[in-house]
C-alpha cells in the first residue's frame, strides 16, 4: 500500500510581519495542495492522509473555509482523509459542521469521531480527532484495543505532542511515544510538529508542506509511505513540496 502523510497546512495563517508578501505567502499554503494532489497521481497514491490544523483556526471564513476542499476537489482519483487538529478542532456548529453543510468533495473524508474506517481493501484507518484545543488524556489510547480484520495493514491518524519530545510529562494534547508498538499499528501518522521527524520507525511527524515560520522546517515537504502488508516495516520517503525556504 502506497499512501500520502502530510499536516499542518493552516490554510488562513496570517504572515503580517512580512508586509505586502502576506499574500504571497497565504497563497503558497494554497498553492502546496496541487502539489500533493499532483505527487499522489503521479506516484500511485490512493490516499492522502491529513493529520490535523488543515485550518489555522476553528472560525474561517467562507472564502477561506471553501478553498482547499475544492483544490482537493479537483483530484477525484485521491481519497483525502482530515482529522481536526489543535487549531481546527472539532465543536457543535464549528467549521467542519460548516462545511459539512456545504456539502463536501465526495473524495474528501473528514473524521470527528474514534471510529475505525476501511482504506481500501488493504488497510484500516484509526482516526484521532481532537473535540477542544487541547485535551490532557491520550486520544491514540482507543487505538491499543481497537481490531480489524486479519491481514489488514493498520494505521493511526492523530495530532499531538509525543511526550519526551519536545515537550514535557503535562504536554497538551499527548500521545504516547510507542502507541504503534502498544496498538499493533503498522504506522502511525501524526500532525502538529512542524518539522519531519521520525520517532520511531512507524512513527512519523510529517511536517508542514509549506515552511511556516523560523523554527519549522527549512523546506516544506510530505512524507511518501510504502507498506508491504500488514506486520511490514513502512518505507518513508520526504518529498519536497514547499516553494519558499
């Protein structure tokens, strides 16, 4: 199986300490989906898997909501798959109960809810989606008992801080860092760091796909996933996407 793991897109993110580029940079964030849209037809990629913050905030605009579900849109051949993040997150009449009235992509999957969601014929996707900004219990916990059928490559959707690293024991939002292990799960995709960063060989920060700010990634890219089979280690590839350092 073949998939997409990026995050962090922030669509709506204001740069006003760049002055007249703002928009420039607004844009680029934008612009990035095509691109991921794009590599995910060209490499054989069902599926894109978006682990939180596709929002900078939980109250866009209308203009702003709309935009990149239509850029997605305009990949029917990629299935989409969004969880809220710390930004975006999930409430009663918020953003995703917005743009579920708008009707959506019947590509894009947005998931509120623990619940497990075929990817396929191959996998099974254990989303995490977060219901406040932040949340002092585990959210990936529901993972370590959750079950599929046999021969099906599992994987974790989640947005967080993996405690040890590059937070502390009280972090907001934390998972555990060997939920993979503790779940069985093949890989466990994950959002809200804004640099690549494996924490172990199923585990993976994707990064943001556009550069953000000084202390994220110097290029923006997503992460190119190979599983063989359920129980096979994942080949992660980063592939650039972003046009700014």
């Amino acid at each position: 199986m073949r998939f997409i793991h990026s995050a962090d897109w922030q669509i709506g993110k204001p740069f006003r300490n760049f002055g007249d580029r703002e928009s420039v940079l607004r844009q680029a964030r934008l612009d990035v989906i095509g691109t991921i849209g794009r590599l995910a037809r060209e490499e054989g990629a069902a599926h894109v898997l978006v682990a939180g913050d596709l929002y900078d905030n939980d109250a866009p605009a209308q203009k702003t909501l709309q935009e990149p579900l239509e850029r997605m849109r305009g990949f029917p051949a990629v299935s989409w798959h969004v969880i809220p993040g710390n930004h975006d997150y999930h409430r009663g009449n918020g953003l995703w109960d917005r743009a579920a009235a708008l009707g959506l992509p019947p590509n894009v999957h947005i998931h509120l809810a623990p619940e497990s969601v075929l990817l396929g014929e191959d996998a099974v996707l254990f989303p995490a989606p977060l219901r406040r900004r932040s949340e002092v219990n585990d959210l990936t916990e529901w993972m370590d008992t959750a079950e599929s059928a046999p021969g099906l490559i599992r994987i974790g959707l989640a947005h967080g801080s993996v405690t040890g690293f590059g937070s502390d024991s009280e972090a907001k939002n934390p998972i555990a860092p060997d939920r993979a292990k503790r779940a069985g799960l093949d890989y466990l995709a994950l959002g809200d760091w804004h640099r690549t960063v494996s924490i172990g060989a199923a585990t993976w920060y994707a990064g943001t796909p556009e550069a953000d700010r000084f202390d994220s990634q110097e290029t923006g890219q997503v992460l190119l996933v190979d599983i063989a089979g359920a129980g096979a280690p994942p080949t992660v590839t980063p592939r650039r996407t972003g046009q700014y350092r």
